[in-house]
C-alpha cells in the first residue's frame, strides 16, 4: 500500500518529435484506484512503463511513499504489473509461474505453496494451477497473470490494459470483479486503459491524458459532468457530449439553427464559445411547447433500454437519449428542450471548458 | 542421418494433396537418386571398418571383424584422439553458447546507435575464409603460446563460428517477446537472471541450434588443429585420420581398414548427437529463418 506520486515528469522517445509525457503531475492515494485513460499514443502506457522501470523519465521525479524511486531497477521498486499481453512465463506450469516472484523473494516453501493456494482460491483457478499457460483460456491466462501479480502483495499494482484481449462478455464481467477485489486488498491500482466504459465503471478518479499531457483528472462524476476541455468531454461519454457553436445575442446563445439557450449562471456571454450538451442534457417531446426548439429525426438508434435519436437542426447532428417508449420515424419533426443545469461552455479557440 | 530426413522430406512434399502419380513418382525417384548420392560413402565406411583387407571400392567383407578397431586403439592411439575431440568440441560449444546468448540478446535488445553497423562487421567476419586468417593466427598462437594447448584450439574453435551463431541468436531473441523478461523483473530478477531463467528457457530451440552448429564446426574442422597442434598428447581425431594416412607410406599403401573404423567412430558421435536433437534443430532453425 503506498501513495504515488509523478512530479513534473518528460518523457520522449528518440525516433518521436513529441513528448510521450509531457509534464505530467499526479498524485495517487494510498489505496486509490486510478485509471489512466486516454486514446492510443496518448502516452498513458508511457506514463505507467515509467513508474515500473521499464522506461527512464527524460526529467521530474517519481515517488512512492515519498522516496524517489526513478533510480532503481524495477526489481527494487516492489510494484508489479499485469501485462496487456499477460506475459505468463510459457515453460512454467501456473503453479510455477504464480509462484516465481516468491521463489525470489526465498519464502519458505511451505509458505510459498500456502500463499500460491490462497491466491489460487481467492481467483478460482485452483484446478488450472497443473496447466501450462498455453493451455488455458485467454480470460484464464488473465487471472493467471492477476494471480503472479497478487501473491507477492506488491506496495502498487500496474495494470496495462489487462482487459483488452478479452471478449466483450467476460471483459464486463471482470471489471467488476477487478473491482470488488481491488477494494477486498486495498492496494493502490494504476489502471490504463482507453476503454471510457472501463475507466468510468472501475476508477475512484480517472486520470484523462492527450498527446502526453493531463487533460483532466478527477472522479467519474466530475470528469463525465463537468470536463475541464473538448478533448475530454467528447471522449468521455457514449454517445459524446454534442459540441454546437454558438454565438452570443444579448444575454442568450444562439445555436445552429437559431435554437436560443440560456447562458448558463455565473459565466459572462461572449462570442467565439461552444456549448456542450450531455445527450441526456437534451429533452425531446414530440408536440410543439413554448420555448421547445423544433428539429428533424434522422434516425432513431434504439438500444434496449434507451434510444438515441439523431437529429439535425440547421447543419448541426445532434444525439439525444430517450426513454424506449420513443422512437420516432425519420423525417418526424421534434421540439428540443435543453436542461439549463447540463448546458456546458467552452471557449471556442483554447478548448478549455467556462462553466 | 541424412537418409532419414531425405525420405522423410520426399514423403512430405511428394504426396500433396491432389498431386499426381506421374508426380509422386517423379519426386520419389529424385529423392532416391540424392539419397543415394549421401548412401554410399557410409555404405563403404561401414564395410570397410569390418573388412581386414579393405579396398577403395564397395565390397562387402569376406570375414567380418573388429580387428581395425582393435588396431586403432591398441597401434594408433585413437582413443587418445577421440577424448581430445570430445574435450574441445565439448568445451567450444558451452564457450559458444555463453559468448552467443550474451551477444545476441545484447544486440537484440539493446538500443545502440551503430546497431545496423556492428551487425555488418560481425557478419563481415563470416566472409572471411578461413585459411586466408591461417597465417596471421598461427602466428598469434605463438605469440600468446597458445599453440599446442587445449585453451587456444578451444579459443579459435569458439571464435571461428561465433558472428554467424550471434547472427542467428540474434533472431531467435528478437522473436522472444520483450514483456516476458519485463515481468520477470518486475517479479524481482536482476537483467541477467531473467535472461536465465527466462528468456534462455524460451529460445531453447536457439540454444540447441548453436550448440549444435558449436559442436559439429569444432569437431569437424582441420586446418587450425593441423596449424596448432603437434604434440601427440593433444591430437584430435582429424589429425589421427592425417597421422594414419601419412605414415602408412604414402597412398598406394593406404590401409583403408584403419581409416574406415576412425571414420565410423568419428561420424557416430554425430549422427548420435543429430539425431537426439534433430526435433530441436529442425524446428530452431525453421524458426530462425522464419524470423528473418
């Protein structure tokens, strides 16, 4: 268990013009899960590679429980990671391969094997601990891989990507038992992933990097309701938060199409923003209401238990959630109404979020 | 040895599926003709060893017996020879092999700024042949005293294969995946212990082609032992087969018998050590040209 800390830390890769990190300070409690996340190349892996030893930062600092730990070896770090890959050792049985970082650390046998059995018994994989790794499962492998990482009861758990190679069932499945278990052994987790479904479901704060720079870091809440930039609001969310330009008309913001909304409180009304729009931020009725904004249904997305129907209103495409009991045609003209208290303003050239 | 991957090699690519008889015929037939070309200098060192009176043509032995073996050990000190041989080639291959996998994983892993360079001139080395580096290394030999001593031919035999096995360690290595020896040290192993108990342990089929390609080269070369070697004590078998030609009077009075029984105990230890390890080779080297 211990807290981390990244310190204004660079990093940049010889054969890259740009930084893979770039200035990057963090801050991750005791017994914290964090997640990084953040599209491919964001830098996120780097970021990670970084506080295992696997790569050297260019400058800033690394720390665990306070001490520096960027010049050690990463056997001396006492951090361990899941690899995307699982990176289980092919000529060592299960048994062996969970057991390998006790052998190192010269347990004693009998301990060595009780701890392997308990690890074993607390992922349920007791039965494949004879089987070599080529034998199991993509979704086994993984808890295999979890298994070695858990057993030396390491002060930080790394985790790459560990979900990512699993199907779409067993991925949904095992973050929360990630979860559940993360919390169970309170170990501080550094989890990466570009996966926003992953980030909001597992992370106590997520961590939102692009082009090796902290665009945002904060709880689920915060980062889905109240993102810092563009960046973040549309990568976070399915469907993304809908971005409209708009323009400033006395106290008022007209939208593509001449739809006025409210500026929202506490911000001043200027020109050059954009506003942004959760889906859910939108209310859709399908007979006309004062104030309601008239658009026309391009096409309705049904999911089950919502629908998301894209609508164009003047050469905007916007996407609004709805219950399943509406679903309209295309063609069908609809009235929109935007929730004042979901209404976001970003400054149009730098991104950055006003409200 | 050669027989049996020959006829295995025609079983597999003459009978595709789909290919005609005219095809499986044609294929069988040239497979025979080189199996043949292969056969026959066995076929007469496996007569001849047992023939007393053994001539420079087939024939099988009159009265077959072990005398010629007999006589090699108790008149030629062959046995002498053959501890020699073993000794060398035996300690070439394990220098080769620590020397190979802390080349070849240096040169697969570590991001040097003249890698490209460094692996030319190692291959450079390869092309130069052999006896043009006779005279400057019989004089280095000397120089050093290595001549005559186990420690230099084991030094040269060593040298002679090694940027050709770094070369193909290096490929071995480089198709060994990063992230496994990454999570061995994050496991908590030093470089060079991961590089042991991991790494080596995958790329096994590499370790077994070079120690084998090690082993053979070493066994089989001539010129260096002829250049280093003229103590009776450390003579290896290519200079008993030398020894034994010579002082029998010339080659009117060769007696094939003699030659033939040092040639069967000098080919058996290698088709022994081919055929334990032929699995291994086969796949480490369908694996290291894959991976070029």
């Amino acid at each position: 268990m211990a807290r981390v800390e990244y310190d204004d830390v660079s990093k940049r890769f010889p054969t890259q013009d740009r930084a893979a990190v770039d200035h990057l300070d963090l801050d991750v409690a005791d017994g914290e899960f964090l997640v990084l996340l953040g599209p491919s190349g964001c830098g996120k892996t780097t970021a990670l590679r970084m506080l295992a030893g696997l790569e050297y930062p260019d400058q800033g600092d690394i720390l665990i429980d306070g001490g520096s730990v960027v010049r050690l070896e990463p056997k001396d770090r006492d951090v361990a990671l899941v690899f995307q890959s699982y990176a289980l050792y092919p000529h060592m049985s299960v048994r062996n391969n969970i057991q390998y970082p006790l052998r190192i650390r010269k347990l004693s046998p009998e301990e060595q094997s009780r701890k392997v059995e308990r690890v074993a018994e607390l992922l349920g994989i007791r039965h494949l601990l004879p089987r070599r790794p080529a034998q199991l499962s993509g979704g086994e492998q993984q808890r295999v891989a979890l298994a070695r990482a858990i057993v030396r009861e390491p002060r930080v758990f790394l985790m790459d990507e560990p979900l990512s190679n699993l199907d779409a069932k067993l991925r949904t499945h095992t973050r929360t038992e990630l979860k559940a278990l993360q919390k169970q052994l309170g170990v501080t987790t550094i989890f990466v992933t570009h996966d926003q479904a992953e980030a909001m479901t597992m992370g106590d704060r997520i961590a939102v990097l692009d082009a090796g720079r902290l665009q945002q870091l904060g709880s689920p809440d915060t980062v889905y309701q109240r993102p810092a930039n563009l960046f973040v609001a549309q990568f976070i969310g399915s469907p993304p938060m809908n971005i409209i330009d708009a323009r400033r008309d006395g106290g008022a913001l007209v939208l593509a199409g001449d739809w006025r909304v409210e500026t929202p409180r506490g911000v001043a009304a200027k020109d050059g923003v954009k506003v942004g729009l959760r889906p859910e931020a939108i209310q859709l009725e399908l007979t006309p209401a004062p104030g309601a904004q008239p658009a026309e249904v391009l096409v309705s997305e049904p999911l089950g238990s919502e629908v998301i129907v894209n609508v164009t209103l003047g050469d905007a495409l916007l996407k609004v959630r709805t219950g399943p009991e509406v679903r309209p045609d295309p063609g069908t003209r609809v009235f929109l109404r935007a929730r004042p208290e979901g209404i976001r303003l970003f400054d149009a050239s730098s991104g950055a979020a006003l409200n | 040895m050669t027989t049996r991957a020959a006829s295995r090699a025609a079983r597999s690519t003459a009978a595709p599926r789909g290919a005609s008889w005219v095809e499986t015929v044609a294929a069988h037939l040239v497979f025979g003709v080189v199996v043949l070309f292969f056969l026959v200098p066995f076929l007469w060192l496996f007569t001849s060893a047992f023939d007393a009176d053994a001539v420079a043509y087939i024939r099988l032995p009159a009265k077959p017996t072990l005398d010629n073996f007999v006589r090699i050990f108790t008149e030629h000190d062959f046995g002498r020879a053959l501890v020699n041989s073993v000794f060398v080639a035996g300690s070439t291959m394990v220098l080769d092999v620590v020397a190979v996998s802390l080349a070849g994983y240096s040169l697969s892993r570590l991001d040097l700024r003249f890698k490209s360079w460094i692996m030319y001139a190692v291959l450079l080395l390869q092309t130069m042949p052999l006896s043009a580096t006779m005279v400057p290394i019989y004089g280095l030999a000397r120089a050093l005293g290595l001549r005559n001593s186990y420690v230099g031919l084991i030094l040269i035999h060593a040298a002679i294969e090694l940027p050709f096995l770094i070369w193909l360690m290096k490929n071995f290595f480089d198709n060994v995946p990063r992230y496994l020896e990454e999570a061995a040290w994050l496991d908590g192993r030093s470089k060079l212990r991961a590089l042991v108990e991991v790494v080596l342990p995958v790329a096994r089929n590499g370790i077994g082609v070079v120690a084998g390609l090690s082993f053979l080269a070493a066994w089989a070369e001539v010129l260096m032992m002829i250049i280093l070697i003229d103590s009776q004590d450390l003579k290896t078998v290519p200079l008993a087969f030398y020894e034994t030609l010579r002082t029998q009077g010339g080659y009117t009075e060769v007696q094939y018998g003699l030659v033939a029984a040092m040639g069967v105990l000098y080919a058996v230890p290698v088709m022994a050590i081919f055929l334990a390890t032929r699995r291994m080779m086969v796949r480490g080297l369908v694996a290291s040209s894959r991976g070029l």
